[in-house]
C-alpha cells in the first residue's frame, strides 16, 4: 500500500511541474531565456581582464616609457684632404706651401638610448653610446631636447652617468634582477636606428652570462627581444614595467638583431651610480693575479692531479698577490672560505672587496695546501689582471 502511494505521489509531481513550466513558456518566456544566459555564464571561463600580461603590457610600457630617452651626441672632427702629388719633393721645391690644402672641420653625429634613474636628472647609458662627444643632448618623451654633461665613465662595465640640465624628470622603477627567471617576460625600450622609441617583447633567455669578452666585469641577462643599432643605453623592463637592464650588446652577423642580446642587470648599473656619485668613480678591489679555469685536460697536460679552482697564470710584480706569496701554477680554490670555480667567481668576489682590506686565499701548489692573507688595493682601469 505504502509503495502505491509513493509512486502516485511522483507521478503527481511530475504532472504539475510540466504543467507549471508550460505555464512558464506561454507566460514569462523570458525566464527561461534569463535562466540559459546565467547557466552559459556559469560554464564559460571568464576572460582575461584586458591590462593582464597575456592580453597586453601597455601598462608596463606607460610606467617606464617616460623614464627611456633618446641620446643624440655630436663631435667634431679634423679632416686632412690627402694629395700625394703635393708630398713630392720636387713640387714642394717649386710651389712652396702654396697649394697646401688647409684641414677641415667636420661634424659627426651618432645617437643612443638612455634611462633616467633617481632624482637630480641623473641618465645612465652605455660608454660607447656617448665616448669622445663634444655635445651630448637627451631627448624626453612629450619634452624638447635638452643638454647633458657626462659626469662619471666605468670602462670595465661599458657604463656611463650624465646629468641632465633639468632635475625634475621622471625615474624609471627598479626591479629585482636576482628574481629573474629563464622564460620571463622582458620588454626593450630604445631608439632602434634613430627611428624613435621602440618597444620589443622577449623573454629571458639566460642569465649570469660571463666570459664573452665584451667587458671586464660581466654578469649579462640574455634575451630574445629584438635589440638593434642605437637600442645601447636603453631600457630592458619586466612585465611590471620595472628596470632589470641596461642594454649593451647583441650577437650579429648582419648588424641587425638575431635574437641574442645583452643587457647589464640593475645591481651592477645601481653599484656604478652610486660609486660615481660617491667618489666620482667606481672603487673596486684588485688582487694583481691572472688565472684560467682549471679543466681535467690542463691538470693532466701538467701533471698535476685535478681539483676544481682557478690555475694562476700570472702574477703583477709587486702587487698585492706577489707580496702575499702566490706564484705562477698555484691553484686557487676559494676566497675568504668561499668556492671560486671559474675566474668570473674570482673577478666579482675581488671586485667587491674594499681596497684595504685583507682577503685569505686558499689552495693548492704542487701537493701543498696554502693559505695567503692577501691586502687588496684599489684597481685600476688600465690594469688586467685581477
């Protein structure tokens, strides 16, 4: 009896909700319409806010395109006009000085990229960009070209510091490059071939790049975004719109990008200004060795047994590792407890020590251990060892 009941109860329920919902259809067809809309809603992914990194960085570029400017430089140049027929002395006997051609002065013009960073209208740029110029003027986004004078040059980092004759300029937000990922997105903001301001998109492609002769001290971020001619000096941003780089260099054949460049990361830029605004140069520690990174092969060529470290190529007379004791073939493999494994190890812990300062040097000569407290001075740019 109770199982009858149950079902004339369902059969009940049925009946008056397909009579309610034809009520529904013939009356308020809208709600279902409503009703469809909302369930689509509920089953389709919500899209991607327009200012997102997918969809466009135009947010990154408008925090730091104010910051990027462009650098125009101009020297000039003494150019002699070459006759041979007047160098013989035959005709110099005869016309005397007569036809001597007087030199000419001639005007050479070049360009660049520039970042404005803190306050006082302080620009970095590459040394290349701004080398032997004689005018230097900058030019800021919505603002007319203004002059600029170079106040501190680091040839080892190919970094230069201007000064802008206005200080009320907007600086760039500086980023975290130690926080940077292989594949991260990277933008390069610069003056591609004097066309104006340029934005590329890449990413990182590596980081710490090192030993690839292009300055002393190397610590590169490498990337794909396209970097040209008169990009040098400009802005490499993270999707943020923060600085991490300063761009230098690229890797080409034909002169144009190729989808390898450089740029110089943030730490070492700050520590460049900061140390010419300080001393009005950069202060770097200098041990006066030179060394090469010690392989199984080289070991074995000189019979030695192989251990990780640094082969001491080179001593500078009477610097500071001479005076300490270490010599040619000795194998150096930490520094102040600290593991050198390849010589840029070696360059940077140096660098960063102040002159006047004692750094204790481990190793290895022959079958001997060693340890020299070594007093570093102050380096010099014209120096080459380390």
């Amino acid at each position: 009896m109770d199982n009858k009941n149950s079902i004339a109860f369902i059969l009940k329920s049925i009946v008056v909700g397909l009579a309610l919902a034809f009520v529904i259809v013939a009356v308020k067809p809208e709600l279902l319409e409503n009703l469809d809309q909302q369930q689509a809603a509920q089953q389709t992914p919500a899209s991607p806010n327009r200012h997102s990194g997918p969809v466009s960085y135009a947010d990154a570029v408008n925090r730091a395109l104010p910051s990027v400017v462009n650098v125009y430089t101009a020297k000039i140049q003494i150019q002699k006009k070459k006759y041979p027929l007047f160098k013989d002395p035959l005709l110099q006997h005869l016309f005397g000085n007569r036809y001597r051609v007087k030199p000419q002065k001639r005007l050479k013009t070049g360009g660049g990229s520039g970042v404005i960073i803190g306050k006082g209208g302080y620009i970095l740029t590459n040394l290349h960009v701004i080398q032997g110029a004689d005018r230097i003027r900058v030019a800021i986004p919505g603002r007319r070209a203004i002059e600029a004078k170079v106040i501190g040059i680091d040839k080892d980092t190919d970094l230069a510091v201007l000064k802008a004759t206005k200080d009320d300029l907007p600086s760039i937000p500086i980023g975290k490059p130690e926080m940077l990922r292989v594949g991260d997105v990277v933008l390069a903001i610069g003056n591609p071939f004097g066309v104006g301001q340029t934005v590329t998109m890449g990413i990182v492609s590596a980081t710490g790049r090192s030993q690839l002769g292009i300055n002393t001290y190397e610590n590169f971020i490498q990337t794909d975004a396209a970097i040209n001619p008169g990009n040098s000096g400009g802005a490499l941003i993270n999707a943020k719109g923060e600085l991490i780089g300063i761009n230098t260099f690229i890797v080409s054949k034909s002169g144009g990008s190729q989808g390898i460049g450089f740029a110089i990361p943030t730490d070492m830029v700050m520590n460049v200004l900061n140390q010419i605004m300080r001393h009005g140069r950069v202060v770097r520690g200098w041990m006066g060795v030179s060394a090469q990174n010690m392989t199984p092969r080289l070991a074995e060529a000189l019979g030695l047994k192989y251990e990780k470290g640094l082969l001491v190529t080179g001593v500078s007379q009477d610097g500071p590792a001479d005076v300490a004791g270490l010599q040619p073939g000795d194998l150096i493999t930490h520094l102040n407890e600290k593991r050198v494994l390849a010589v840029a190890d070696m360059t940077r812990l140096t660098a960063n020590i102040k002159p006047g300062s004692r750094v204790m040097v481990n190793g290895r000569r022959g079958k001997h251990r060693f340890e020299f407290p070594v007093l570093i001075s102050e380096r010099r740019q014209q120096r080459q060892m380390e």
